[in-house]
C-alpha cells in the first residue's frame, strides 16, 4: 500500500479497529437476515510526509450514492455554524451580488441557502442525488458529481470560476486528495479564496477520538501535511482557525501562490510550531493510541453490562457514522443497548450495521423512560443534553463514552 499523496510504502499502523460494515450503511428489516460485507479499518501513518490515511477498502462511490443518509440540516448548531460561516466571510473578502460561490459537497443546501437570502450566486456540487435534490428544492442550483480535475476542468471551459470556494467536513472524505485539490486550483479567479473545514489530527489523537475513524473518512490531517498537499498544487495557506466543531476542527484559507493581495497570518506559523512542538513529524508521537481506544472499550462495555445486571435501561442517541464505529468496534450489539433515537427520517424504522440496534423516533424515548442514554455524536453533545433535557424528571442521565467515559 502507497501513500495516497508521496506514494510512500506504508507500513506503520495507528490503530486497527478490526472490521467493520460501512458506518452510514443503515440495514431494512428484511436485510438484517442478509450477509453483511465487512471491510479492513485499519489506519497507517505515512513515514515520509505524516498523512494518516485508511486503505481506499470500500469505493466512494458505493459510500456516497443515492441511499446517503447523512442530512447536515438536522443538526441545529451545524447549521447556525454555517451561517455564521456565511456572515464571516461576506464580510471579510466583501462578497456581493457578481460574487461567485461555490460549494464543494453541498449536502442538503444547509450552508449556501443563507449566501442565497444576500442574493450572492451560488453553486453546489454534491455526489448523493438524494441530499442533492433536498437543495435543488431549496432553489439552490446543484450538480450532482465528485469533484475533481475533470469536473473543474468542465466548470473552468464553462466560464464559471469560484470568488469563494468551500467545503465543509470534505477534504478527509476523498481518496484521491490530489486531484481534489487539483481540481480546486483550476476553478479558482486570480484572487479567489478557497476555504476547507476538517477535523484536527492533533484533536483525535490526544482526545482519543478514534470513533471518527470509518470508511468514509480516508484521510486524517493535520496542517503540517495539508501545506505540503496544498503547495504540490501551488496554492498558498495563508490563513487558519481553529473551530470546535466536530471535537476541534481548523478551518484553513488558501489562494493561487502568485497572488500577492493578500498575506500570511501569522495564524500559520503559530499553529505549525504548535503541531511540530506535539512531535506532528515524528512516529512516535502516534504510538499507543490503540491503547487508549482498548481502555475506552473496556471501560463502556463493563458500565453496559453493569447496568444489565441491574436491571437498568440504556439507549443511545444519535445514529453517527461515529456511533457505529465504537459499537462496532466494542462488538456491542442490541442486547445491551435497546434502541438508538436519531431525528433523520431517513434513518428511522431501519437498524445499525453490524450491532442490529432498531433506529426510532424520539416518541419511543418518551415512552420507555430509559435510565441511560448515551450519547453517540459527542461532538453536539450540548445541543442533544439540551434537547432531552426532560429525561431528567424521570431521572435519566446521559452517557458520554469519548475520551472517557462519562455520566451526567
């Protein structure tokens, strides 16, 4: 196996979650007496330039079609992100009606529908034709696609080139990050400006955040390595956030190399001296983090069957591609938890891969009165704690399993 950027060997394993079923690959009642197709998660970690990447097992393709389940809508701090987002950064670089946006994995429409009300033109690109039509609804106008030299090539002989390219929660998802970020460097004006939120390497590795390992993600990244990708490509990181989102993401600024209107933050350096300070560049610095997911493991699944024993009830909400990796990798099944709540349609009356846990709606979480629920998408997990809070008038508590297992 080569790495998917310096096509170094790799041959040094982070972390081996065993196999699993694609995370969003929700299961009918009828399939659950199906096989399941089970793939390698195993993430390595380059020697050479530090990118953190799983084997491309399962094609995007098969992971983001027309069954995609994954709604960014239903989340209502997502979506105040986004718009905050879109406050931000009309502002800053004076965006305005013969601005162009672009969007890059647009899901649902839940980012640009708020640059459409300033009446800036947008386009989104999203390869799932389901989540894709919820934005056309909206008005958004929409190619169904992947990304990549190709499309943007296409999109260039077109005329149609990105003052403001983005894309949220994307650029880990694509197995062929070069011709991604290619693909980006052809469609950008002279002095356009590219954003991408992902999250931080650095965050899972000392939060123990290993549950964000599933097939969809291929790449795990820091921005010692997206530099180097981005200047293979020549275009220049000259600026970087560091946001909370998704349990501490960075949201980085890149331009064309030969545009000069605009400067380096010392935001870059700042954030690469801290990145090297952690040993970023040094293998040892990835050594025994399958240690820390094992203690995690242990310790959820010793508090599951404690609670069994007694007689207590847990649930979960929530059904993330997180959630699945961690039942799936502690092996637990519906036995030990009894329904999982998540708000999605689309996930409803179906069933998690692997552990069989029966997706509901919140009506049965009122009806069962539960003990426990745990809390599967730690990363909103004030959002969720404060949605549910009346679970606590039958004293209810909340369980949080990452980076330790916690009841509130």
């Amino acid at each position: 196996m080569q790495c998917r950027f310096c096509k170094a060997s790799l041959q040094n394993v982070f972390i081996d979650l065993v196999n699993s079923p694609a995370s969003n690959s929700f299961l009918t009642k009828e399939q659950l007496n199906e096989p399941e197709t089970f793939f390698p998660l195993k993430v390595y970690t380059c020697h050479h330039c530090f990118l953190v990447q799983i084997d491309e097992y399962k094609k995007s393709e098969a992971i983001f079609d027309s069954n995609y389940v994954y709604f960014s809508s239903y989340s209502t701090s997502w979506l105040a992100h986004a718009e905050q987002y879109v406050e931000s950064m009309t502002e800053r670089f004076s965006l305005h009606r013969s601005s162009q946006v672009i969007e890059i994995a647009s899901n649902d429409g839940y980012l640009l529908q708020y640059f459409l009300k300033k009446n800036i033109p947008v386009l989104g690109i999203e390869p799932t034709q389901n989540t894709a039509q919820v934005s056309i609804d909206k008005g958004i106008h929409t190619i169904t696609s992947f990304f990549g030299v190709s499309l943007a090539t296409s999109l260039a002989n077109q005329g149609l080139y990105a003052d403001l390219l983005l894309g949220n929660n994307v650029l880990a998802h694509v197995p062929d990050i070069i011709d991604f970020v290619g693909g980006m460097k052809i469609i950008l004006k002279p002095q356009g400006v590219i954003t991408m939120e992902f999250p931080h390497l650095v965050q899972l590795i000392d939060n123990n955040q290993f549950d964000t390992i599933y097939h969809e993600h291929f790449s795990y990244l820091s921005l010692y390595t997206v530099k180097q990708i981005f200047d293979s490509q020549e275009l220049e990181i000259f600026d970087v956030d560091e946001l909370p989102t998704h349990g501490g993401s960075l949201r980085i600024y890149a331009k064309h190399k030969q545009d000069s209107s605009k400067s380096i933050s010392e935001n870059v350096d700042r954030l690469l001296n801290q990145e090297n300070a952690k040993g970023i560049n040094n293998l040892s610095y990835y050594e025994g983090f399958q240690a820390k997911a094992l203690k995690v493991k242990l310790e959820f699944i010793d508090f599951l069957i404690q609670q069994k024993r007694v007689g207590k009830k847990v649930v979960a909400y929530g059904a993330a591609a997180k959630g699945n990796t961690l039942l799936n990798y502690c092996g637990i099944k519906n036995d030990l938890i009894d329904f999982v709540v998540d708000a999605n349609p689309s996930k409803q009356n179906k069933f998690l891969p692997a552990s069989h846990i029966p997706v509901v709606t919140e009506l049965t979480l009122k009806a069962e009165k539960p003990d426990y629920v745990v809390i599967l998408p730690w990363n909103i997990k004030q959002e969720i704690m404060l949605q549910l809070s009346y679970i606590r008038g039958w004293g209810g508590k909340f369980v949080i399993p990452i980076p330790n297992l916690t009841i509130e």
